[in-house]
C-alpha cells in the first residue's frame, strides 16, 4: 500500500466513486435489485489489474461502512453491509481482485480472456453473496439461488458484453495514464 502513486490512488478512487454512482442505478425487482455497480467493479479489475482494482472497491466497500450513502439507494453503514445483501456487497473486493488475477495471467485483453475472468468474478459474487443472502434470511440456498441469481443472468450477460467492449476501448487510455 505504501507504495501506491499518486496516479494509482486517484484511478481506484476514480473506480470507487464509479461504483458509488452506479450503485444508484438499481431497478427493483425483488430482495436484490438490479444494480449496475458491478459495471464499475469489473472495470476496475480489467483495467487497473488484481490489486488496484480490488483495493478500488474496498475503498468503495469501506466508504459505505463508514456511512457515507454509496449502495443502493443511498445508504451505507454496516447494517447494510451485514444485512441481507451484504455479501454481495462484500463480493465486490473479491471479485475485481480474482477477476484482475485472471487477466494479468491471460496477459491479453482478448475477448475470450476477458469473458473467462469477468464470468469468474460473477461466480464468486454469486457464491459469496447468495451463501450470505441463505444465512441472514434462513433460506435454502437453491432457493435464494432462484431470488438472488437466477433472475440476473440474463442482465449479467448483457453487462459482461458491455464490460468486454469497453475495456477494449479504455485499455490503452488507462496504461496511458498510470504511465505518465
């Protein structure tokens, strides 16, 4: 952490900020609403790599913790983050860090490489944030598997392909910057 630069700090805050704003961007459908904070989650980690990308989102993730409104519906605090969506809140830290992870060792940005690492992360937060989701609402897990991941897929297809297209565009722009 020490020694991060100042270009590396203002790009995670950039991304956690990112977050925060399309965390707002929700449609309703059910106990997890359609967020598009995930766009900027698998951004990070596509552009910035495992570490930057991950530490992006913890920032994000702590931002919240400390009460400052950045989920869903402009709220924040710890309550939010051990209630039922909490772990798909969590999930954000560990998927942009496996997801960059994988990326790194593709060493491309290729289509391929990308939809593997991004698909992933959404398992991660899958797993992590409907095991969360089961434990706090004493569902079963295939049943909060039907409310909390079924639903998403199609939308999380469309979000990926929208990831994948972007970071083909921003790829260069982004080692631009942390070059200089």
């Amino acid at each position: 952490m020490k020694n991060l630069k100042t270009k590396e700090i203002t790009l995670c805050a950039l991304f956690a900020s990112l977050t925060a704003i399309l965390s707002q961007v929700t449609i309703p459908i059910g106990p997890v609403p359609v967020n598009f904070a995930h766009l900027s989650t698998f951004l990070a980690a596509c552009l910035l790599g495992s570490r930057l990308g991950a530490l992006s989102q913890l920032t994000f993730v702590l931002m919240g913790a400390a009460g400052l409104p950045v989920f869903s519906g402009f709220n924040g605090g710890l309550t939010r983050i051990a209630g039922p969506t909490g772990g798909y809140i969590i999930a954000y830290v560990v998927s942009a860090y496996v997801t960059g992870w994988i990326v790194e060792r593709f060493g491309k940005r290729t289509v391929k490489a990308l939809a593997v690492s991004i698909f992933a992360g959404w398992l991660i937060t899958y797993v992590f944030g409907t095991l969360w989701f089961s434990y706090i609402t004493h569902t079963s897990f295939s049943a909060a598997l039907g409310l909390c991941v079924i639903p998403f897929l199609p939308g999380d297809l469309l979000k990926t392909c929208i990831i994948i297209v972007l970071v083909r565009r921003l790829y260069s722009v982004i080692q631009r910057a942390l070059q200089w």
